[in-house]
C-alpha cells in the first residue's frame, strides 16, 4: 500500500513540473506564416475540363471503326496527372496522356476508339481517373449502330 501512494505522488509531481512551460510561447509567428501557406496550397486541385462532354458519331454501319478526340485543358491552379482512363466495354477503348504532367492553363487531348459492335443507339462511358478533388469525370460517346445487310438478305 505504501509503494501505491508512494507510485502515486511520483506520478502526479512529475506531471505537475513537467507541464511548467507554455507552450504557446515557444511557435514561432514565421513558422505559423509557412505552414498557413504550405496547407492553402495543399488544398488547390487541379481541374480537367473538355470542350465537349459528349460526341455523337451518328449513324454508323456495324463493325466500322470510329474515332474521336476530346480536347481537354487544366483550367485548375495545380499541375494535373491523368493516371487511368477507362470504359464501359471492350468495344471502346480510350488513349490518354498517361502519367504526363499537364500544367495549369495547359491543354491535351484522348483519343477515344469506337469499334461499332451492338445494334440500335449505343451510349459508352470512359472514365477518366485523375488528380482532381473529385478523382474521377466522365466523357460519353454515342452511336446509332444499323444492323448488318447481310443478315437480311439471307
């Protein structure tokens, strides 16, 4: 019982003399100016925007190949990276500035493949996975695929 209450008050004066300083006096107002500004920064995204969202390629006969490029500029005030761009099916494939840094007020362009599969009007989605606040935006493409002639000769 003695060595509690001796266990104790050791305790309890170390952590009376050991707080004696404030803290508060030790920040420097430079160090504080500096971090403001460093953490402002760390809160500027860059923003990837395209001149068009959305490309209609019209009527198309099965199985042609098509292929449009969306334009697209870092209207943001930090450097964007495009780390992934991918789509909703196979028959659509996109070709994208990997990896490549693009600076603010920059422009780039994605290519993006269509290879005419399915029938009546098709809508493909490709996401684009970038260093955007939101991570991810979307670009479409559509097509009105005509069915086969010669499945309608036979």
């Amino acid at each position: 019982m003695k060595k509690a209450i001796l266990m104790f008050a050791a305790v309890g004066a170390m952590l009376f003399t050991g707080c004696k300083d404030n803290a508060s006096d030790k920040v420097k107002a430079e160090n504080v100016e500096t971090a403001t500004e460093r953490d402002s920064k760390e809160t500027e995204y860059p923003e990837i925007s395209f001149e068009e969202s959305e490309f209609d390629f019209g009527n198309i006969a099965k199985g042609t190949n098509v292929e449009h490029v969306f334009k697209f500029t870092n209207t943001g005030k930090a450097p964007l990276v495009i780390t992934n761009a991918s789509s909703s099916c196979g028959c659509t494939v996109p070709t994208y500035p990997k990896n490549e840094t693009i600076a603010p007020g920059e422009s780039g362009e994605m290519l993006v493949k269509f290879n005419g599969s399915g029938n009546g009007q098709v809508t493909k989605t490709v996401t684009v996975s970038a260093n955007t606040e939101s991570g991810k935006e979307q670009i479409k493409i559509k097509a009105f695929v005509e069915a086969d002639d010669t499945k309608k000769a036979s």
